[in-house]
C-alpha cells in the first residue's frame, strides 16, 4: 500500500501491538460519540483508523472517525463543524507542507485554539519533529509506524482531556464575563420589583444564553392579618403570567415543597433538569430563584452560579437600602410638607397677631396721647385754684396767730392737702414725660441737707403726731441736682414711710458720703415688704401684698428709680416683714 509519500514506510500504517491482545467488548457504550478528524490523502489510513478506534470508548462515550482526504477538504470539514476536539493530521498530502498550512489556517485563520492537533507522518525526517513543535501550534507529533492501537488511543485520550480542560476553562471564562457582565447591570437598579426581574434575566442568560430557560422568583410576603405566604415576585417562561400568585398555586405540590425547603434552609438544591437557589442577603431576607430547563445542569454551572448570586448580593442589598432611603424621603417630604403647612399657618397666625398689636398700640399711643391731654389740662386747671387755696391758708394763718391760735391746726392741714395734690400732679406729669424720654434735668447748684428739710416740713405739718428725725450732717451742702425732680424722689420715698409703717412708729432720715457718692436713707418701722415683691417693687404700676387699702397709683417708686438713675446713681432697698424698710439711693456729688 503506497502512498503520496512514496516511501516504503507507507507500508506500515501503524505499527506492531507490542504483543498486546484486544478483546471486543461485547457491550457497546450508547453515549455520543467522540469525534475525530482525520486528515490524510490514503483512504486505507481512515479506514484503519477507525477499525482500531472501534472497540475503545472513554468516559463512557465511543470515537467517531470525521475524514478528510485533503487539507482543502479539511478547512470545508471546519467550516461545518468547528467544534471538533481533535485532528488526526498528515503532514504531505495534495502539496508537502498541505498539513503544516492546514495548522496555520486552523489557528490563525479560524482562531480554533481549542482543537487538539496531532501531526502524523510518514517521513519525519522531511518534517523534522524539532523544527515542526517550535514553529506551528501542535499538540503532539507522531510518526505513523510508532502508532500502534494502544498509543493511538493513549494519544486520543490526552488530547481529549486536554480539549475538555481548554473548553470547561473557556466556558467558565465566558461564564464569568456573563457574571461580570449581568452584575453590571444589575448594580444599576434602583426598584426591587425591576431587580428582582432583571436578576432572573440575567440568570436565564447565564446558565442558557442561546435558550429560553423557566425561571421563577419567588419572596416570602406579609399579608394584612399577620399571616405569612410565598409569592411569585418575577417570572419567565411559563411563568411569566403567573407574576403575585401564591407558588402553591403556579408549581406543583412536590416543587412548591422545594421552595419553602430553600426558604427554611437557606440552601441550594440541584438536580438533572432543575436548579433551586436561595439568595441570601444580609439584612432584607431570602428571595428563592428556580431554574428549569431541558438539559442538566453541569458542576460547572453550579459554581457559576454560586459566584453569580454571592457576586450580586451586594447589589439586592444595596436596592433594599435604596428603597428604604427613598421610603424614608418620601417620609421627609411629608413631615417637611407638613411642617411647612404649619409654619404657613403660624405665619399667618402671627401676621394676625401681629395685625392685633399693631391696633393695640395705635389705641394705647392714643389712650397715652388722651392722658397727656387730660394730665395737661389738670395740671393747668388745678394748679391755679390749688395756689389760690394755699395762699388763702397762709393768708388766714397769718391773722389766726393774733385772732384765733386754735384754726391754726386746720388751716395747715388745709395746706397739706394741697401740697399732696400738687405733688400728685407732679408725679404723673413727671412719669408721662419719662415715658416719653421727654425729661431733661435742669441742674443747679443745691444745699442737699436744706433740700431735704424743706420737703420734710410739710409733712410735719400735716402729720404733727409723726416723729421725723433727720441725721443730715454729713450730707455735702453744695450739690448739682435737679432739685425739683430729686425732691419728688424725697416726697414719695417719705410719702410711702408714712404711709405703710404705724402712727407711732418714727421715721428717719438719714444722709452720709461714700466717696464721691451722696447716701441718702429713709426708713420706717412698719409692716415691710416680702422677699419674693422686692425684684418687682420698682416696676411700673406694680403694688405689692402690703399696699391693699392704701390709695395709690403704682407709679411713685418707678418714678424714684428713673429719676436717680437720671442723675447717673442707684436706688435700692432692704426690708424685713414685720419690722419696717428703708429706701436708699445714692448720688454723684
């Protein structure tokens, strides 16, 4: 038998057996067939090829002999079925380096790394072994009389083992980029509802991405009464209309019972034509996913799966986050809605308030301007008849000292009355213009000991039952005061002694110098003031426990401090319920 070599190693297809006998099984494997491409120009080559490969199988599959009696033959093969595993290839055929071209075209052209390429020739020594592994991408080379039946299959065996390594890698390679690739996309969502769906397309294209796999999500859902229910939450396939029913209701009872298993158990289960996978995230749950398709499910495809649903665990995560943060803005809007509802309505109320002040000053600036009026006119209207009254007095007191000494009493209790009712007057009219900032002092030089007895000597006169007593010599005697205004402070600060202290009891008034300071005290030993009234005794209108039915305007104390603090000093006050007060202020001298 000679072939295009034209060597007599033609001869020889393959060599001796080494003295092995074969024994013909007598069962032959039903498993789909390997095939093998075998590329030489001597049909007797393919024949004896597949005689020897007839009674070997392996991983329980049997060799299936492809041939091709030319290279060119070969490449029309390829373009048919790419996917062959292993190529049986003669180096001389049509022209002497037609199998190291059909090497070239393989991987270059077709960019097949996978194939396994066995070189086989006759003549090695055209061909050198050496020269022919470092310059072309093959696998192994062979000279065909080293080829006996157990080699070639020992040969056969490596290379499909080798093939199947190359394809598992490339398939979990491309596994990984549809992981990376589905993950992608998925970190995108922001709805649950379109994760979840999105999720089991993605799963669908990962574990078939030329197919149209069933696959169903599945959560487990609290219902208005507290009780508890499985349901499908997404679905393809056959289960794509099945999206809010119960899963009792969408699978049968035996896979129904599958799902509430993985639920419990947090597991994944595997079998021939169907998957089970229990998507664990950390805080929001488990969502159930079930894969159904025609072919079983490979080992491989259950640690990309594994990696798939650990990879995108962060992402369901993330969208459950997401949902809460947007539930919780939505929560912020309302409370900033409701919120700004009521400041509207506070605003309004306040414009309304203030909308009531505002006429409620208009009326008390008026009700002020009246009284200025009406203080106006009674100081005008009563001052006149008051100095008539009071120059009558003095003029009847003259001539009852000669005629009758007994009306002297009367006519200076007469006298009196009218100096509290012109001090009265002064008062308001002194407390109008302070509260209108419209006080000026009108400074002058003042004997300050003689000042004070001359406001003391009316009261005498008109409370001659009352001990007054003055210890005033250390008081300077050239003072710039008003002496007007400081004498109203001296009458109300006397006014209130006799007033609120008894009819015996004496009341004293006492001056000294601290510094550049005039100190002047009045005191009295009557009823005195409690301890809580005292921060309030100088507030305007303010009348303490003490002051029931005694007359009054609230005013004669507030009036002191203004006037003092006017003067650039300070008034105070120390009392004892009980035991009396005494009223000092102090004034720069």
């Amino acid at each position: 038998m000679m072939g295009m070599d034209g060597g007599p190693d033609d001869e020889l297809l393959f060599g001796p057996e080494d003295g092995i006998v074969m024994a013909v099984r007598p069962q032959r494997q039903s498993g789909l067939p390997w095939p093998i491409l075998v590329v030489d120009d001597d049909p007797q080559v393919h024949a004896m090829t597949a005689v020897l490969l007839r009674d070997f199988d392996f991983d329980g599959r049997p060799f299936e002999v492809v041939s091709a009696l030319s290279a060119e033959e070969a490449k029309a093969v390829l373009a048919l079925r790419p996917d062959l595993p292993v190529a049986l290839l003669d180096v001389v055929m049509e022209t002497e380096d037609a199998g190291l071209r059909l090497v070239r075209h393989i991987r270059e052209e077709l960019g097949n790394q996978r194939m396994r390429i066995i070189l086989r020739t006759g003549q090695p020594g055209q061909a050198p072994e050496r020269d022919v592994i470092v310059g072309y991408d093959i696998n192994d080379y062979k000279a065909k009389s080293e080829l006996t039946a157990q080699r070639l299959f020992t040969t056969l065996v490596s290379a499909l083992r080798a093939w199947r390594d190359i394809v598992t890698i490339e398939r979990n390679r491309q596994g990984l980029e549809r992981i990376l690739s589905a993950s992608a996309s998925l970190f995108q969502m922001r709805s649950m509802r379109a994760f979840v769906e999105q999720l089991v397309e993605q799963i669908a294209r990962l574990v078939d991405p030329g197919g149209t796999p069933s696959v169903l999500a599945c959560r487990p859902l609290e219902r208005g009464d507290g009780s508890r229910s499985v349901a499908l939450v997404a679905g393809l396939g056959e289960f794509a209309r099945s999206i809010g029913m119960p899963v009792s209701d969408v699978l049968p009872a035996d896979a129904a019972a599958e799902v509430e298993d993985a639920l419990r158990s947090q597991r994944n289960l595997y079998r021939d034509d169907r998957c089970v996978l229990a998507f664990r995230t950390r805080e929001h749950g488990v969502t159930v996913f079930r894969l159904e398709r025609a072919e079983p499910y490979t080992a491989d495809e259950h640690r990309l799966l594994e990696l798939f649903c650990n990879r995108v665990a962060i992402g369901f995560d993330n969208v459950c986050l997401y949902e809460e943060l947007v539930a919780l803005n939505r929560s912020l809007e309302r409370r900033v809605e409701e919120r700004t509802n009521e400041l509207a309505a506070n605003q309004k109320a306040l414009i309304l308030a203030k909308e009531r002040v505002e006429r409620a000053l208009e009326r008390e600036l008026l009700a002020r301007d009246r009284q200025r009026q009406f203080l106006g006119m009674v100081s005008h209207e009563f001052r006149t008849p008051l100095a008539i009254i009071d120059s009558a007095a003095q003029l009847l007191a003259m001539k009852a000292e000669q005629v009758e000494p007994e009306m002297l009493e009367r006519l200076a209790v007469i006298r009196g009355s009218v100096q509290r009712l012109t001090g009265l007057i002064d008062a308001h009219l002194t407390d109008e213009r302070l509260q209108s900032n419209a006080l000026v002092l009108e400074r002058a030089e003042v004997d300050l000991p003689d000042l004070i007895r001359s406001v003391v000597r009316p009261f005498r006169v008109a409370y001659p039952e009352r001990e007054f007593r003055m210890e005033l010599d250390r008081l300077p005697h050239r003072v710039e005061i008003d002496a007007h205004l400081i004498g109203l402070v001296l009458t109300n600060l006397v006014n209130n002694a006799v007033k609120y202290s008894g009819p015996g009891g004496p009341i004293l008034l006492h001056g000294d110098t601290d510094g550049a300071m005039a100190v002047i005290e009045v005191t009295d030993h009557g009823r005195g003031i409690p301890d809580p009234e005292i921060p309030r005794l100088f507030d305007r209108f303010f009348r303490g426990s003490g002051a029931s039915g005694i007359p009054g305007t609230g005013i004669g104390l507030h009036t002191v401090q203004q006037i003092v603090l006017l003067h650039g000093g300070a008034v105070a006050v120390d009392s004892e319920l009980g035991k009396g007060s005494t009223f000092r202020f102090v004034l720069p001298v």
